[in-house]
C-alpha cells in the first residue's frame, strides 16, 4: 500500500525525495520505498518517520500452519478459510484473519496467501509497501464471482515470513510470484499491482511473459530514468577513494540507525492513521481492521531490518522494464487522480513510453482499490473479460 520507487536506486517510499516531476516525496512513502544515495536530511528523516508507520507491512510471528502442496489450476480449490463480512457502509469485503490464510512453501520460506473463485481466468492480486494480500479485501468477492482470484504476502510483508536475504533489484518478488503462478496457480494469470506492487507486476511481465497474461498498474510507483533506459551502474569501493569509502561507511551507519529509529516510532497506529488520511480521498475505507493489517506485522523481530534493506536497495527503472515488454503486451492503468505521491504525470510518462496501455483515471488516492472500490471494480471485471475476447 505504500509506495515504493523501482528506479535506478529506488527511492525510500514515497517519503524520501520525491520522484522527478513528482510533487510529493517518493511514492513509496508508502509504496515507492526506495533510498536516496545523499544524507539523510531533518526534512527527510520527517518523512521516512511518517512513511515507514505506514510501510512497515511485515506481521508477527504466528504459529505456523502446515504448508500446502503444489497444486495446478485443476486440483487448486479456493481457500476454506477466506470469509467475507459487511462493512459499516453496506459493502462486502473481506474479513480479517489474525493468522493468515493459507501457506505456500518457496524456497523454503512460509508464503501467505488467499484464493476465491471457482471459474473464469486467473487473477494474481500484488499488494504495496507495507500491506498485504488483506489491502484487496472489497476486490477479492466481486472479483471472485467471474475470476479465479489470488491474493498473495510478498517476502518480507504480512504473513509471509521475514527473512534476512537479499533484496537488491527487487526481483525477489518477481521470481516469488512467478513461481506462484507455476506450482499454485498452475499457469498464466493477469497481474494486479498497486503501488510496488505494480512495479513487481511489471517486472514479472518483463521477466516471464509466458506467465503474465495481462498487467493492471493502480499508481504504480517506480523511478524514471531521466535519459537512458538502462540502470546505472554503481562504483564498488576500489574504484573510489579511501576517503569516498570512509564516508559511505558512515553514512550507511547512521542511515541505518535513522531508519530504524523511525520504524520503532512510526508503528503507532494513531500515525499509521494519520498518513492513511493523507493518501485516502475517502475516510470510510480507514479503519481499525486497515491499521491492524498495517501496524500488527511491525512487531516481528525482522521487520526493521527488512525494511532497512527493502528501502536502501536498487531497482530497474520503469524506462527499462517498459522497455522489454513483449510486443502486445495489455497493460491498463488504473490510476488515482489525487494521489500526492504516484501523481498522475507519472502515469502520463507510463503512456508515453508504452502508448499501447490503456488509461482510466480515477477520482481517487494512492489505494484506488480500498480507497474507491466501487469505481476500481467494475473497471477490472471490463478489463479482464476484455481480454478473453480478444
């Protein structure tokens, strides 16, 4: 749910610099996460505080329930333990699970996981920084009643376990997805992301094209490379001087007890709430079950230092990953009109770098789906079924 930049070197979650062109910090202020190469300023440790109570999407330890096997299309039955609730506003979502939902083993980590829906074409839900399969709850029941549809904890977020690896060029995520789809999914499916999950959505769609049949970006974040399209190499300590190497030491050093000191003070719900506020258009989505799903996964043992790493790694940029899209790749945007971080002029250089995308602009914030549920849905239910008659 927050944003996350899928640049050169991403760029902390919308809250570090912002974006070129952007007005806001970066998206992942809530999404983006990605970090600055520069100190740290007061300014940005302002941000990164306010940002990582949102981003910090990472769940305690639970006990663990048994892993399910690998299952194709034909044998994989919906989740027993998905259940759906009315809202105090009269819509259906879905209902909250403290524990999580069911278990997938990949590389031997725990992955989280939910599924709905018996028939129609596979859907595979990618939540952003800091959320988890639980930011689709109003998407996941009207979805599942033309769709197959898979919500799933990215590595590090959730439910799913919290392992000190590494995170650098993010495609962690896409193999973990990819290898969803082939052992769980049991082929193709059209890939919804929002926010870094839209970035991850794209890099799958780059990375294993046989295996994404269709991408949704909802204000994706992601950097923009201002001329080449290639990501920019970085300069290993033997090729700088001692005295450049003494001050990147530093600056990791004090970078790193930065951050962490503001994930520990950003976990408040109270301030998870209040960025929330920021980011929402509406207020009736902001509830209590929206800041537990938030704030009760920054308790594990892992998460700062998860976090730390998520942020300060480097990403390909959008130019790139457009780039290498396979020729008639669909693509559709979804995107929030108001959103302060993933502005629209970024889905505009979306457009621009791949004009056979699709565009539908939203009257909505960072989260369309849980911010305007009512407007992304039937959009996405056009849009997929779109693709069955091409």
């Amino acid at each position: 749910m927050y944003a996350m930049h899928a640049g050169t070197t991403p760029r902390c979650p919308a809250w570090i610099p912002a974006l070129p062109g952007s007005r806001a910090p970066s998206a992942l202020a809530m999404h983006r996460g990605f970090m600055p190469s520069r100190s740290l300023s007061r300014r940005d440790l302002g941000i990164i505080t306010t940002v990582s109570a949102l981003t910090s999407g990472i769940r305690p330890s639970v006990a663990e329930e048994p892993a399910s096997d690998s299952r194709n299309a034909a044998e994989h039955a919906p989740s027993s333990k998905v259940s759906y609730e009315i809202d105090a506003h009269g819509r259906e979502r879905l209902a909250l699970r403290l524990d999580g939902w069911d278990t997938w083993k990949w590389n031997g980590h725990s992955i989280n996981y939910l599924s709905a829906g018996t028939e129609g074409p596979a859907v595979l839900l990618v939540h952003g920084f800091g959320a988890s399969a639980y930011h689709w709850r109003y998407v996941v029941p009207q979805l599942a009643r033309s769709c197959r549809v898979f919500a799933i904890d990215l590595l590090g977020f959730g439910w799913s376990d919290k392992p000190l690896v590494d995170y650098s060029g993010y495609n962690v995520w896409a193999d973990q997805c990819a290898a969803f789809l082939q052992e769980v999914v049991g082929g193709p499916a059209v890939v919804v992301g929002n926010s870094m999950g839209g970035f991850n959505a794209l890099n799958m769609a780059a990375r294993t094209p046989d295996l994404v049949s269709g991408v949704v970006l909802m204000n994706a974040a992601g950097r923009f490379d201002a001329g080449s399209a290639s990501v920019t190499p970085v300069a290993t300590p033997a090729q700088r001087s001692l005295w450049a190497g003494l001050q990147d030491t530093a600056g990791t050093f004090l970078k790193r007890r930065a951050i962490y000191l503001s994930f520990l003070v950003a976990r408040d719900p109270r301030r998870i709430r209040s960025v929330l506020k920021q980011v929402y258009v509406g207020q009736d989505s902001i509830d209590a079950d929206l800041v537990t799903s938030i704030a009760t996964p920054a308790q594990n043992p892992n998460a700062a230092e998860v976090f730390y790493r998520v942020i300060t790694a480097s990403g390909e940029s959008m130019n790139s990953l457009l780039g290498r899209l396979h020729k008639g790749t669909r693509v559709l945007l979804l995107w929030g009109s108001k959103d302060p971080w993933c502005v629209p002029a970024n889905a505009s250089r979306i457009m621009a770098l791949y004009p056979e995308a699709e565009r539908v602009d939203l009257p909505s914030g960072h989260c369309p789906h849980d911010d305007t549920p009512d407007l992304v849905i039937p959009e996405l239910q056009r849009w997929v079924a779109g693709l069955r008659q091409a």
